[in-house]
C-alpha cells in the first residue's frame, strides 16, 4: 500500500470516528450540525452517514420539520448495534467471583450478575465467556480485569493462583476472534473513578487498595493518563522498600498501628512521585475513622501545599465496572494520539 493509499485510508478512518462520536454525544444530529461539530465538510459528513446507516450503526428518524425549507434528515446512533462483555475477576476474603456486565455501544447496561465461584481458571473464564456469547446477539468486544500484573495479555503475579503465568489474552482473541481488553484491576478502578469525576480537564489522580488477606495495590492517572510502567508493574507499591519480608507487611497490615504506618508510608510515596489532586483509599482493612490520622501521618513528610484530597471507599465494584467498560469500548474506536511536546 503507498503512503498516499494508506494516508487516505487512515484519514477515512478518524473521520468516521469523529461522526460517531459526536452522534453518541449529542444524540440526534442533522449532516449539517454533525459537519459544524466535526469541522468536517458537509458532502464528506453526508458520505459517512450513508455507509453507516447502510451497516445499520446509525438510525434515520424522521425529518426535522422546525426549520424553514426543506426538511433536515435527523440521525441517531444505534447503540443496540452491538454490545460488549465486561468480566471483572475477584477475590475477597478467600471468596473467588467474577461480575459481569453485558453493555451497549453507548455503555448503557442490558445486563450484569454476580457469580461466586469455588476456584476461577482460564477454564472457567472461557466457558462463562462463550455462554455470553451465545446467548448475546453481535457482541463486539471483551474486557476483563484481573486482580494481578498484565502485560500483553499475560498474567503476572495475581491474587488468582490459577491464573498466574496464563496468556489470557492471546488465548480468548485467538477462540472468539473479537477484540480482548485484559487489564488489571487497579488500572481499571482508577479509571473508572476518574470517568465519574467529570473533571473539566486533564488531571492526575489515584487509588490505592489495601484488601483483606493479599497485598495492596494502586492505580494511577497521571494528565489524565493511565500510568502502567514499562511492563505494566506500576502500581504494585507492595514493593515498596519497607523493611520488612512480605509476610511481615502482611501480618502488620492487619493490624491497627502497623496499617496506618504502612499506609502513610504509601500514600507519601503516591504523593511524592505523582502529585496528585485527590487518592481514593479502598479495600477492607481502611476505615473513614482513619482518614485524619493518615492525612497528619503524610504531613510529617509532605508539604501542606502539596497534599491531595483523600478519601476512604470501601466499595468500588461500580468505579471498578465503570473503567473496564470505557476501556473496553475505546479498543473498538479508531483512534490517533497526537502528544504535544514540552
């Protein structure tokens, strides 16, 4: 393919995007409206419109009659077009789950259970994943969060043994030819909280975990970026230089005096290196109770100016779903990233 071809077709591409989006934003849309939201000339907008409505991704309703003239076409995106599974694979206090939600190309949800399970394997994920899928009609794409390091869409260390070393990810795109968003469970929550913040422009955010019996764990925004690391091991601050063995920090987590001071410890690293405007703590073991201790604990060592907002919230199933469906729903958009330099 030439550079002019593959340009021409790469163009094509964002340009339909745009169309979709803003239909998706602004619900109903003219050519005209959809061509000054867009900046994209109207015949090029009317040209997008056709081919989607011929593949049945958008809807034509009936024409708008309030302005002068002749009567506009209105447009409304599908989003019943298709749908996506979201898995979100968890483990608390020895109990396995897995949630799922089945979500139309908008995110709305059509559907979403809970499934306690005595041990969860590739097995297990696979054969919950195909009944969805049989059961559900043009399912687009999967996503699923996993409680450990991905990379690739292999597991790395995982509070799932079973899952541990398994290349997921390659195995579930192979099987069902459908786009697979395998993500860990951090990275997926703070997402979702920073979605649901709505904040007006890019911000650094995080969450760090601190469940009952495994190890904490953070998520990280950074200018309204997910922070993963070079081989996605960002956020595992259970390694962080503490002192003690792993089992040590376990055992002192549990306990009132040794929870404070390994959170404090974390949460002035977070702090430090990232600079926050807010962390949201989660997991069993912290309390609302504790918040004022941990703030006075980070003071020690970080100026005043520079602290961010905390927050203690236990649960964060919906944050958690809330990141695993926009993740999922962006691996369908065609999508080029221009970084300005500075």
């Amino acid at each position: 393919m030439s550079s002019h071809t593959h340009n021409t077709v790469h163009v094509k591409k964002m340009n339909v995007e745009l169309v979709k989006n803003t239909l998706k934003a602004q619900s109903i849309g003219t050519k005209a409206s959809i061509a000054n939201l867009t900046k994209l000339s109207v015949a090029t907008c009317g040209t997008i419109l056709n081919e989607l409505l011929a593949n049945g991704e958008i809807i034509e309703l009936e024409p708008d009659k309030t302005s002068g003239g002749r009567p506009a076409k209105q447009y409304k995106y599908n989003e019943s077009f298709g749908c996506a599974i979201c898995l979100l694979v968890r483990t608390e206090g020895g109990v396995h789950s897995i949630n799922y939600s089945i979500v139309n190309l908008i995110g709305d949800t059509i559907h979403e259970a809970s499934l306690e399970l005595p041990f969860i394997d590739v097995d297990t994920i696979d054969h919950l994943i195909d009944g969805l899928i049989s059961s559900n009609e043009n399912v687009q794409a999967i996503g699923i969060g996993i409680p450990g390091v991905v990379h690739q869409g292999v597991i790395g260390v995982c509070d799932v043994p079973e899952l541990a070393g398994q290349a997921l990810g390659p195995f579930i795109e192979e099987k069902y030819e459908l786009p697979v968003t395998i993500e860990n469970d951090m990275n997926m929550t703070v997402y979702g909280f920073y979605h649901l913040q709505n904040f007006e422009e890019d911000k650094t955010f995080a969450v760090v975990t601190f469940p009952k019996n495994h190890f904490p764990g953070a998520g990280f925004i950074v200018d309204g970026r997910i922070l993963s690391g070079n081989t996605t091991f960002g956020g595992e601050v259970s390694f962080l230089p503490f002192g003690l063995t792993r089992e040590e920090q376990l055992q002192q987590l549990h306990t009132e005096e040794g929870f404070v001071k390994l959170a404090v410890q974390t949460l002035a690293s977070i702090i430090a290196i990232i600079n926050p405007v807010a962390i949201a703590i989660t997991g069993e073991l912290p309390r609302e109770s504790q918040l004022q201790e941990l703030y006075k604990g980070c003071l020690k060592d970080i100026p005043q100016e520079h602290m961010p907002e905390l927050m203690v919230q236990n649960d964060i199933l919906r944050e958690y779903m809330k990141g695993m469906v926009t993740a999922t729903l962006e691996s369908l958009t065609y999508r080029l990233q221009v970084i300005e330099k500075r």
